[in-house]
C-alpha cells in the first residue's frame, strides 16, 4: 500500500511532496529490470533497476520512492566513471525527473550515455 494513502504518515508535509513521489514510483515501475540512471546532484548512479517502494525517512517520516539498484556504478556528471558500489544499493528519490533511461541520457549528457552504452556492451552492467 502506498503511504500516499496513510493518513497518520502525512501530517503536517505537503500534498504535492506525496504527488511527485507517487509520480516518481509510478515512473520506475515502467522501468523494472532495465538500466536506469539516478541522478545524484553531481553524479549519476547507473544499474539494473530491481525493486521500487515508497518509504519514510527520518523523524518526520518523509515519503521516498525507494530504488533498489543491481551493480550500480557513479559516474560523475561528465560520464568519468568514480566507482562501483556494491551488488545491491538503495537509492531514495522525491521527484521522477530523478530517474532516466539509457535512451534519456542519450540528449541531456551525451557523454555519460557513450561511456554507459560502451560498459551494457561489456556486460559490465
């Protein structure tokens, strides 16, 4: 059940918060089983997109759409690889602008989509 729907975890955030955390689980469950990039600020985390959930976070028991990610890698903002993180990783997202197919980097960082496309072709992802 999506805590959108659970009145005693909304109090007090604002409904549009909930609307786009909807949107943003809506959007990765399209995606299950694909490689999917997680826009970090600085860094894109690209993996296998395993499971999506809404969770609450902190005190105030803020909703997140919770990405469980397969082998994801950082890459930085310019499509350098950082690093490889573990066999599965968690990552907590609150808008789907957040979330990108292969195909998305394609135009917004054509650098980033070269190197990723080039790693899917190793079966590195």
């Amino acid at each position: 059940m999506s805590l959108f729907y659970n009145s005693s975890m909304v109090e007090g955030v604002d409904s549009k918060w909930y609307a786009t955390v909807e949107q943003a689980k809506m959007k990765a469950n399209k995606l299950i089983n694909q490689v999917v990039a997680v826009n970090q600020s600085t860094s894109f985390v690209v993996g296998k997109l395993k499971e999506v959930e809404i969770d609450s976070l902190w005190q105030k028991k803020m909703p997140y759409c919770r990405l469980s990610l397969e082998k994801p890698q950082r890459f930085r903002d310019t499509g350098k690889f950082e690093c490889a993180l573990g066999d599965i990783e968690l990552f907590f997202v609150n808008k789907p602008g957040m979330i990108f197919t292969i195909d998305d980097l394609e135009t917004i960082k054509p650098e980033l989509y070269r190197e990723i496309r080039g790693r899917i072709k190793k079966g590195e992802l």
